[in-house]
C-alpha cells in the first residue's frame, strides 16, 4: 500500500467533502419533494433528480446509503409490479 503524501490527501479530502456537499443538496432537492432516478445507459448508470438535475453516481451512492431514502423498486408507481 503507497504511503500518500499531503498533496494528495488534501485533494482526496477535498473531493470527499465536495461529494458529501452534494449529497446533502440532493437529500434537501428530495426532502422537497423531488425523486432520484437511475437509468442504464451504454456509457454506464446515469441519476437524475425529477427537477432535472444530474447527479454523479459517486453523490448517487451516498445519497442511496442514507437511512432517510427508501426505494420503490422497479415499477412505475410505487404499489404497481
């Protein structure tokens, strides 16, 4: 395992903060009462809110990791299969 030097620990902490900003823009978007969507598309998943903001799959991840989202699964609506 490379020992890192600060130069790069403050950058990996700075995109790490930066990350978590996000997420919690993004938990307020859906606290307000937009939803997270995720399509597959060739380049790879791709998230977007319903107000029309994308979100990297990075933010996407720790946005899904918190206990305050819920999924609905694959359906249209949430009580359809």
């Amino acid at each position: 395992m490379p020992i890192r030097n600060a130069t790069a620990l403050r950058s990996r902490n700075r995109r790490l903060d930066r990350n978590l900003n996000r997420a919690e823009l993004v938990l307020r978007a859906m606290k307000d009462g937009a939803s997270l969507h995720l399509q597959y598309a060739r380049s790879g998943p791709i998230w977007v809110l319903t107000t029309g903001q994308q979100v990297s799959n990075q933010v996407a991840k720790l946005v899904v990791a918190s206990s305050s989202v819920v999924g609905v699964g694959d359906a249209l609506f949430g009580d359809r299969p």
